[in-house]
C-alpha cells in the first residue's frame, strides 16, 4: 500500500516567518495530495490540495509545490500568523478516495 | 447546513465490553471512512464504505466492524474492546469530489 512520510514532526517559526513541511509518498499511482489541518480537541479540515497534472497551487499564505519525478510534495505557508499554529497532515490518494496520511507536523508560530 | 457528527464525544469502556461509534452525515456523501488517531501514526484507515450495503477493511481493521444500512450513517462496532483501542477515532465522508470531511472525532479509553 501507500506509504507517506512527513517531516519534520515539530517545527517552531517566528511571527511574520515562513514555514515548510515536506512528504514523500512511495506509489506512483497516487494522484490527488491533500493537506490537513487540524486544530487541538478538533476533526482535521482540508487547507489545500494538489492533483498530479499541476506543479504548484496557491490560496493566499499557502502554497503546495508537488514534484511527481521525486514522488515529493511539500506545503508552504508564508507570513506565518499566531493562528497558523495547528498540527498539519499531508496525505495522498489513487484516485479511490482512501487517503494514506503523513505523521503529522505540529507547527508552533512564537510571537 | 450539512454536517457530520459523531457520538459519543468520550467514552470509557472496560476491556472485554463491546463499544457501538456512531457516525452520521447529512450531506448524502455515498463514502464513508473511519480513522484512528494516535501519536506518531497519523490517521490510520480502520474500515470505509462506497455505498449502502458496502463495507471494506482499511490497514489496521482488526478488531473493528462497520455497517451500513444507510447512506447517512456508518457505525463503528469494536467486538471486545483491547486496551491498544484506546485511541481518538474520525468518521469522515466524501462525494464525487475526493474532499473528505471530518467529524469532531471520539475519545475512547479502554480500561
């Protein structure tokens, strides 16, 4: 099955800094990369996806990069804010609607 | 507006005893998904459903059953409940499009 490594598990930015989480995925038959966003004592809710016929999708502060070659794909958030604070899950899905998630990465925005 | 909620939100059981996750969604999704959420692994796939009268084993399906006799519902049924159960479970659901909504999750502990 799908394999999806996340990194790193914590990361801590200051106010106004940018932050990157990057994943790999292992089946090449993957084509459809969500993020996730999941607030504390809350259900995980979808920031932004990716689909494999794009290189790069934008929504405000974010931004997902995909590279299908190196079967990578990584989120970026710019200007982070206090609010940005949550843990983040990439996962990847074939096209069937199962979704195999990343570890998850708790991001910490110090003021 | 369409939701899905799940019940109860905390539940203790004692080993042995059979536990009953309801999961309900009023968006008329045909797929249905239950996730366990434990530090380090992320969300991991238990059971999903395409349809009424469709259940399928996730990666770590042991222990659990679904059913579903209805598109709105999809409970989750742990036989005997096992300590290594204790866990945060997700029901998600999902339509045509491959963004899966989450619920707010149930907190199991399993004495």
């Amino acid at each position: 099955g799908e394999n999806v490594e996340q990194h790193p598990s914590t990361l801590s930015v200051q106010e106004g800094d940018s932050a990157v989480i990057k994943c790999t995925y292992s089946d090449s038959a993957s084509n459809y990369f969500p993020w996730y966003k999941q607030e504390l004592g809350k259900g995980p809710q979808l920031i932004i996806d990716i689909r494999s016929n794009v290189g790069e999708k934008k929504d405000q502060r974010i931004a997902v990069t995909l590279n299908k070659t190196a079967k990578h794909f990584s989120l970026h958030i710019t200007e982070t804010q206090p609010e940005d604070s949550a843990v983040y899950f990439c996962a990847a899905s074939r096209n069937d609607y199962k979704l195999s998630f990343g570890a998850g990465t708790t991001v910490t925005v110090r003021a | 507006d369409a939701e899905i909620t799940q019940s109860p939100r905390h539940k203790i059981t004692e080993t042995g005893r059979q536990v009953t996750l309801a999961c309900h969604q009023t968006w008329n999704h045909n797929n249905m998904f239950w996730y366990r959420q434990d530090l380090g692994h992320g969300l991991r796939l238990i059971h999903y459903s395409y349809g009424v009268q469709d259940t399928n084993k996730g990666e770590v399906s042991d222990g659990y059953s679904v059913s579903r006799s209805n598109t709105e519902d999809l409970p989750l049924t742990l036989e005997s409940a096992a300590s290594s159960q204790t866990s945060v479970y997700f029901c998600a659901s999902t339509g045509h499009q491959e963004t899966q909504y989450f619920g707010p999750g149930t907190r199991l502990l399993v004495l």
